[in-house]
C-alpha cells in the first residue's frame, strides 16, 4: 500500500500562513504567499498541454522564479528535470533526451545563451503571461512517486539518471531533522544550486520543517559573509571552496554567535583547515553522501571531528552503512540502504543490477569504520575529482579529448588545489600527426563544461598500465607531485 499525505506545501501553508517561507534581498513570501503563486504558475504551465506522464526539464540558476516553478509542478504532479547551468549545450542535449523532455523551463538569459534545438522552450516571463487553465491541482502527495530526476557521471562517461520519489525527499530532511535538530529560530541558507541535490534538499527541509529559508541569488564570497552577519541565519550549507573563502573574509573575526550549524558537503576537510575552523569556534557539520542518497546520508559533528579526524560520521537515524569485502586494513566497498536512497537509474538496467545488492546500494566509494562505528571515505569513486564541490569523472573528460585526431590515449587525474580542493589535468599520448595543447583544450571547452576543462596539458609516451592493461591514475598523480 502506498503511503498518501496531504501536498507538503498545502498543508504548510494551512498550518503556518503567515510565517516568511522564502526570504530574498529584494522580497519575502509567506507559505500562504507561495502557495498561491506556485498553484497559480501550475495553472499556467498546464495551458501548454503536455501530455499526463511528461517531464519538464528546469534550466535556471538560484532565482525566487525557480522556487515556484519547483511546487507548481509538484501540484501537476510532473516529474521535474533539473538540469546543470554550467554544461554545455552538447552534455544538456544529451540530458534532455535521455530524460525524454518535453518541456523546458528557463530564463531570458540561458535559453539565449545555450541556444539548444529543443521545440518547446519558455521563460519564466512567457509562462507568467500565459493564462491559467481550470486544472485540478495535487491536494496529496504519494511517497512513492518520481519527484526529480538528477544526473550524475559514471565511469564510462555518461551521465546516469537518479530517480528520487517524494519520499527520498521525505526522508532525507527527516534523517537531517532527527540528527541536527530543530528550534523556532532557525533560518537555513541557501546558497547551493538547485539544480544539484544539495540545495535541492533545503527547499524539501523548508516546506516539511515549515522553517524559512534565505535564498542567495549569484554566490560570491563577500555576499556570504555579509548574509551570515546580518540575516540572523542559523544553518548554510556549504562546500569546502565557500568555507576556505568564508575563513578569509572572517580575518580576525568569528560567525555570530547564533549560526549552530555549518553543514559542509563536496569533500573532507583537510587537518591545517580543520584547526582554523576550530580556531573561529566554527560549528561544523561534515557529511557524506551523493545523488544517489538524496543529498548526506552520513554526518559528524565538529566535536566528534575533533577526535575523529578524516571522518565523515554515523550513517543518519533512517540509514545503515556497511563496508563490503574489507582487506586486511578493514578498507571495503561503502554499502548504504536506508528510504533516501533511490529506487533506480532511469532506463538503465544494466546500472540498476550493478549497483544493488538486495536492497543496499553500492556507493563505488571505498572506505573503513573505526571500532566506534565511524566511517572513514578513503577514495571517493576511485577516480572522482572534486572540484569546487562538482564532481568530475576523468572518463567523461578522457573520451571528449579521443575525439580528436592524433591523440591515441588520454588519462585524466586531480591535483590537489588550494583554493578549488583539486583541479583536472590530462595526461595524452599521441601519434605522429601531433595536436597542439590549445588545439585540445578549445575542443574541450566547446563541448564541456568549464569546470570540467582540465587546467593543464601534459604530454607522455606512455601510460602507465598494470597487468589487467588498465590505467594506474596513482602513478599519474604521483607526477603531479611538487
């Protein structure tokens, strides 16, 4: 039997109509406010008579616009596509149709900017003059219906679809609820893009808590700083790129004192910064977790992190974790179940049966638990770059530059970065027709991402392989060595 509960945003709305639910620079709105607008744009995105079982793809940056959109097509009951602003028109083309799009809700500025074939593009602006329909909205939400689908890399490259229900989204702000708690005061920011599972999260924490939230548009290191100082916010999250930025705004200062929680995502902490944050009396929070989780599915807190250094904590209340196939330093496969890991990749069986085992999920990452039941990620994806808080696989990279005549091989690893965390550089063999460094990195920046585009070219006569014929990125890594 499935599990029915009356439309999250509805029944917020009735239990606290006037308390601010979105808070900008410019403007707030109350539940009752954005209930109203979210059930009026729904109105108006039904006009445009897509068909029952569509999927409507969200291409936006952090915008109260966005917000709204989001609900609407909650109250349509349409799975939601929410695509990544800063990939390239090829990787969305990609997206868009493996997701099977028919619809594609944007802004002025990227529907000119990424100038992609599909049909049925509209602005924020075209919709809002649309006029509304006579449509029965959602007065429930079934837990075990698709809400978003979110794409995330595999090692072959290509981009794998999550699917995450409701109740993913349910039971992951539950799991974070029950572990960091809950007071009259809170107000989380939210300066992670939406269309990641990170800041798509606190919009879930923000409707199921009926806790404000203030949304920062454009992040910039300056603007947090300010925003933490002056909008009596009590919970960020945040990645290790804003926090190392953060510190330095701070100088000699600290964080008011009624900030309870920095929750840091996209990567360990590394000890000389620990100790600063310690220094500033930062109350930290790491997690772990992925797509796949619907945002951390393990969390430590900075009085177990200073004990417990390197770890990522305890699986959350709803979780379970164990390490698979350990070898003698106890280091495995992390296992992960628990009811916010998703049910499946979208049209990918072959994924689906390599990545469950009755009902735990194979992270791909390795790591070990500690006596106390700690856990410790030794290696994030084997091959994963963490960038900035992006994750990069080095495949995905690889076959773009492939694609090119006169290289033969090409192997992607990260370099440690202090300020971006690690950075993407290429190692390429190639054959006697020769490919300059500029001539590969302008092919690179036409189909990729920015981020993704490695910040170095180096050229070698071989890679280093071992017995199975596969690539050894530690050998690669060790030459970035200073």
């Amino acid at each position: 039997m499935n599990q029915i509960m009356p439309h999250w945003l509805t029944k917020q709305a009735e239990l606290s109509p006037n308390k601010i639910a979105i808070e900008t620079d410019e403007t707030s709105l109350t539940f009752s406010q954005l209930q109203e607008h979210s059930e009026r744009f729904a109105r108006k995105i039904a006009s445009l008579t897509i068909t029952p079982q569509a999927k409507v793809a969200i291409l936006s940056t952090n915008q109260l616009e966005m917000i709204i959109a989001i609900h609407a097509l909650t109250y349509l009951q349409t799975p939601m596509v929410m695509l990544n602003t800063r990939l390239s028109n090829r990787e969305l083309t990609y997206q868009i149709k493996q997701a099977e799009v028919e619809l594609i809700i944007t802004t002025d500025e990227l529907r000119n900017e990424k100038e992609l074939e599909h049909p049925n593009q509209k602005t924020y602006g075209e919709i809002n003059l649309l006029s509304e329909i006579n449509v029965e909205l959602a007065k429930q939400i079934d837990l075990s219906k698709p809400c978003t689908l979110m794409f995330t890399s595999g090692t072959t490259g290509l981009p794998k679809t999550v699917v995450h229900t409701y109740g993913n989204h349910w039971w992951s702000a539950v799991g974070s609820m029950l572990n960091l708690g809950l007071t009259d005061e809170d107000k989380w920011l939210l300066t992670l893009p939406m269309f990641h599972i990170g800041g798509f999260s606190i919009l879930m924490k923000n409707i199921i808590y009926g806790m404000p939230i203030y949304l920062m548009g454009k992040y910039n290191a300056n603007y947090l700083y300010e925003v933490l100082n002056e909008k009596k916010i009590t919970i960020a999250s945040l990645v290790s790129l804003m926090l190392r930025q953060l510190i330095d705004e701070l100088g000699e200062n600290e964080l008011p004192s009624y900030i309870r929680c920095i929750l840091l995502g996209g990567g360990s902490v590394p000890d000389p910064l620990l100790k600063k944050i310690e220094e500033k009396k930062m109350p930290l929070f790491q997690s772990y977790g992925m797509t796949e989780t619907s945002s951390q599915i393990v969390t430590i807190s900075l009085a177990d992190a200073k004990v417990k250094s390197g770890s990522s904590g305890k699986a959350l209340f709803p979780a379970d974790l164990r390490i698979e196939n350990p070898n003698m330093d106890g280091i495995g496969e992390i296992w992960v179940k628990g009811p916010m890991v998703m049910n499946g990749y979208l049209n990918n069986k072959k994924a689906n049966e390599e990545s469950f085992h009755e009902d735990w999920f194979k992270s791909g990452d390795l790591g070990f638990m500690d006596k106390d039941g700690f856990l410790y990620v030794v290696d994030r994806r084997s091959d994963l770059i963490i960038s900035g808080g992006e994750n990069i696989y080095p495949s995905e990279i690889e076959n773009v530059i492939l694609e090119l005549d006169g290289i033969v091989e090409a192997a992607v690893v990260g370099k440690k970065d202090d300020v971006w965390g690690e950075i993407p550089v290429a190692f390429v063999v190639e054959n006697e027709k020769k490919t300059s460094a500029d001539k590969i990195l302008n092919h690179l920046k036409n189909n990729l991402a920015s981020y993704k585009v490695p910040k170095e070219i180096i050229y070698v006569d071989t890679l280093p392989k071992n017995a199975s014929n596969k690539i050894m990125r530690h050998k690669l890594k060790e030459k970035l060595q200073p």
